[in-house]
C-alpha cells in the first residue's frame, strides 16, 4: 500500500524521502480531496504499524489472520489507485 501511495503521490509530482512525508501528504492530497475513502488511508497507517511489529518487535508477531487482511485490503487499495488513474488492466 505504502507504494502505491507513494506513485499516486508521484503522479501529482510528489515526492517523499520519509515514510511520515507519504502518509500525510497521501492524506492530504486523496482522502480530504475526496479522491480516497478514509479507510483506505487508515489502512496504509495500520499496514506500516504492522511492518514496524514485524521488523522491530520482540516479543509480538503478525498473525496469518492479520497478513490475510491486510492483502485483502491491499488488494482493494490498489483496485481504487486503479480506477482513479483510469488504467485498463
């Protein structure tokens, strides 16, 4: 999701070098335009919360429950990021 975002944000000529700096301006520039449901930012947010768990956490795991949901939102994320720019697949 974090990519997608990231070319979505690249199409408009944004560019970002901090994870913080793409969330935001994701924000900023699809969901409060409108162009995004919330939920879709929310999901990005929760989605790196998760990476950070899986990178750095010690003492918690990422169930196959939450991977299985998160590549359905991701999925989903994409299918919009798709019908925005009018990509035919």
């Amino acid at each position: 999701m974090f990519y997608i975002a990231e070319a979505l944000l690249n199409e408009k000529d944004l560019r970002f070098s901090k994870h913080g700096g793409v969330h935001s301006a994701f924000g900023e520039h699809f969901v409060k335009t409108g162009l995004f449901d919330p939920k879709y930012h929310e999901w990005l947010l929760d989605a790196f919360d998760q990476r950070i768990v899986g990178d750095y956490g010690l003492d918690m795991a990422i169930t196959i429950d939450q991977v299985q949901g998160m590549l359905i939102q991701a999925r989903s994320f994409l299918q919009e990021a798709v019908r925005l720019l009018g990509i035919v697949e």
